[in-house]
C-alpha cells in the first residue's frame, strides 16, 4: 500500500516539473518574440521566465493549495449550505429573484 502512494508521488512529481517546465519555455518563447520588438525591453533567458511565473503567481494569486477548493469556495460552500436548508418554495423564489435581476 506505502509503495502504491510513493509511486502516485513521484507521477505527480514529475508531471508538475515537466509542466512547469512548459510553462516557462512559453513564456519565455512568447516574451523573447514580443516584447523586444514592442518596448525595447531585454530577452528573457529560461531561468528568469520561471522565475517571471513565480513572481507572478505570488503577486497576483498567492500559494494557496487546492484543499479548499479554490478560490471563492468559501463562498459557494455558504451558498450550497443556504440552499440546502431552503424548502422549495423559497428556492423557487430565489430562483425567480435571480431572473429578475439585470
């Protein structure tokens, strides 16, 4: 059983490095054929790419993980909470509140 686990591991391993090594050669592929010829800005090597997506992902989405199942779970869990407690009246009243709207 421990030995199934370790294999699943280093599946996902490898997947996640090779996807992110993908990752950057498009990005650094995508940038070395764009922005130089637009702004004058420098080329890219492979290394700064990643690093680009890194920097990127920490100002803009964070290292959060998937258990919480991403972002604006909190709220959905809320909502399937509310609307399991509904009768059905009120989910057919929600529902044509919701058609009503703009």
């Amino acid at each position: 059983m421990k030995r199934h686990w370790v294999g699943k591991f280093f599946k996902v391993a490898v997947i996640g490095m090779g996807a992110i090594a993908m990752v950057g050669l498009i990005v650094m592929l995508l940038w070395n054929a764009l922005l130089p010829a637009l702004f004058g800005s420098p080329a890219l090597s492979y290394f700064q790419a990643v690093g680009l997506l890194i920097l990127s992902r920490i100002l803009v989405g964070g290292f959060r993980g998937w258990p919480g199942g991403g972002p604006g779970w909190h709220w959905k869990r809320r909502m399937l909470e509310r609307w399991d407690q509904m009768t059905p009246e009120e989910r057919e009243r929600f529902r044509q509140g919701m058609r009503v709207r703009p």
